[in-house]
C-alpha cells in the first residue's frame, strides 16, 4: 500500500501547477467529474493499491471517462481483479538486479532506475507493484553502488535511464547522473525512456533538456499511445529536445480501447512521424496484476499490423514485441510474410502461418 498524497521530495523536479494540479486521488476525480459518487468507495480501494496520478495536460484531453486517454489513467475497481496468468513481475526484472536500481539483462546494455516517480500512473504499467509518488528514489549510497557496478562492467556500453520516468528528476540531478556515466569510458549510448514529453510537456523545460547534454549517443524514447497525446505543449517539448540534436523513438503498449483498431494505430505512429518521432517498439501487454481489460490476443495485433502494411510508411513502422515473462528479454512477434519454404505471404490475405 502507498500513500497517494504523498507529495513529490528531494531531488525530484516539482513542476506540478497549482492552479491545475495532478488529480491524484477518488476524491479529486470525483470532483473533475471523471468518476460517479457510487464509484468513490471502489475507486478509493483502487487508489489504495496502485498510485494514481492524472496530469492536467492529459485530462485536458479526455472527453469522457472511457475514451482512449481516460482509460489509461482513471483508475477501474477491475484492477484488484488478478487473473490467473498476471504477475507481480511480469517481466522478471527483479532476479536480474545485482544492485539496487539496476537491471541487467542482455550482454551490452543494463537498466538503471533513478527513481520510480511518474508524471502520470498508467492502469496496465507492468511495474504497477513498484512505481508511486513516495517512492525508489535511489540515496546517494545507492547511486554509487549502481555507478560502482557499471563501472566495473565495461561489457555494458549502452545504459537505459528507465523508472518511474527519469524526466521527473531535477535538472541538476539528472545533469549529476548523466555526466557520471559520461564518464565512463565504456559508455557509448544513454538512452532516457520517458512519458514525460506527452504526459506533462511543460515540465521538460529548457533546463531540463540540457541535462540531457553528453558528448556519448543521446537517445530519447517518448512513450505514448494514442495520436491525441500529441498535443501542441507536446510539440514544443520534442522539439526542446532535438534542438540539441538527441534523436527521438516512439514506443506504445497495444491497449483494448486505446488503441486497438488499424485506425487508431495509424493515426498514432502518423502523429509521431509528424512530430520526428520514429515509431520504435510496439509492445504486447505484459501480464501485469489486474490488467487485463487492456488484453489484445496476439493474433489480433498482428492482423491490426497487417492492415496498416502497405498504407503506411515503413518509416512509420515500430517492431511488434512481447516480453517473455520470467525475464527471458523481448521477441519481435510481428506478422511473418516469408514462408519456410521460401515463398512469401501477401499481406492482409489472411493465410495466417
Ligand atoms: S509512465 Fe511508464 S513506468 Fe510510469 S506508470 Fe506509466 S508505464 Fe509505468
């Protein structure tokens, strides 16, 4: 259990607005009229088990609850609902940390969790058992314990800056980590996966953006899933960032009623391609506890992908992928058009291998 009140401490950046601050709790959606009076006392056993947190510029955008960005974030009794299949640790990241903060799963790259804060709580986030408001900042010991275990791992040449939502840390401390990694002469690429740039564009401010400066290759992955998140704040914040020259990736989660419709992907990965966003993994949902009214079968996603081959650009084309749960790391899973015995497949003529 956590408390969803807690507010946000120490070294991470406050920037909520008070005029227009996250709706954090039953109470406050109640009152912005994002949940009936019947739902509160359901809603409040929800809050009480997985933080929420509704960033003023994704309510802007929602038009009714259930809509593609309400789902993703009004919390649903339906999720202290844990199917047989769910997982605390769907994708396993927890036997694969030698030190706190840490995960280390391929040969050449490794995760480092500064913190597990978030600008918004996402109802299918596979880390739902860890991330919140009062949480996983890492002490200063235990940043030097993970610098010290990166430093004696020189096979490990690209670092994943991951969370929780690195963009939720202030300037100066993301500066600090960046620039002790920068250091490292093994370090060739930091990638910076975020939700920040859609989900609270005005706090990617230009001081931020500049924490992100390191003479190594500067890679960020904005995570967004639905063509509305792209908004004009979002724009500007993206473009923050490239004026510095970091490339920025897209990635998305395939969600029933988000985004589950060959329209509402194209109109996604189109949005990015609009903003220079380069679609880059689309993933299956993890089984994560109490998320299972975002499942899309397999075979469905890629008859979704199907339909998009040919009528979108490749440049628009992301990798379809699931985590193998138990830790075993991420497949493409995407539609197959080459046959084993060397003859290919139309697409979207529905002979499914
Ligand atoms: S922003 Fe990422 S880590 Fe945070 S709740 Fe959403 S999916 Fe989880």
């Amino acid at each position: 259990m956590r408390d969803a009140k807690a507010a946000p401490m120490g070294p991470i950046h406050a920037a909520d607005d008070d005029a227009n601050p996250t709706l954090r709790n039953a109470e406050a959606l109640l009152a912005a009229g994002l949940i009936q009076p019947s739902a509160l006392a359901a809603v409040a056993a929800t809050e009480a088990r997985y933080a929420v947190a509704l960033s003023a510029a994704m309510r802007a955008l929602i038009r009714t609850p259930d809509d593609p960005i309400g789902r993703q974030f009004i919390p649903d009794p339906t999720e202290l609902i844990v199917s047989p299949h769910e997982s605390l640790d769907p994708i396993g990241d927890d036997a694969l940390s030698p030190v706190k903060g840490v995960v280390h799963r391929y040969a050449d790259r490794a995760l480092l969790k500064p913190l597990l804060v978030c600008p918004v709580y996402c109802r299918f986030c596979f880390r739902r058992e860890h991330v919140g408001p009062d949480g996983g900042v890492l002490t200063d010991a235990e940043l030097q314990a993970a610098y010290a275990w990166f430093a004696d791992h020189p096979e490990v040449t690209e670092i994943i800056l991951t969370g929780g939502d690195p963009l939720m840390l202030s300037p100066r401390r993301l500066a600090d980590i960046i620039g002790t990694l920068s250091g490292m002469p093994h370090v060739q690429t930091i990638r910076i996966h975020s939700r920040v740039p859609v989900a609270d564009p005005e706090r990617l401010t230009e001081a931020l953006a500049a924490a992100m400066e390191t003479d190594r290759s500067m890679w960020l992955v904005v995570h967004a899933n639905h063509a509305r998140e792209f908004t004009r704040a979002a724009g500007a914040a993206l473009r923050r960032v490239r004026a510095l020259g970091i490339p920025v990736l897209g990635q998305s989660v395939l969600l029933r009623g988000v985004n589950d419709s060959a329209a509402a992907l194209e109109a996604l990965f189109r949005a990015m391609i609009a903003h220079r966003v380069k679609p880059y993994y689309l993933h299956q949902l993890d089984a994560a506890p109490g998320t299972a009214r975002f499942h899309v079968p397999i075979e469905e996603g890629r008859a979704l992908l199907e339909l998009l081959r040919g009528r979108v650009t490749g440049l628009a084309w992301p990798t379809y992928v699931l985590d193998i749960p138990g830790g075993l790391g991420k497949v493409p899973i995407g539609p197959e058009y080459l046959r084993a015995d060397g003859t290919v497949r139309a697409p979207g003529s529905g002979d499914a291998d």
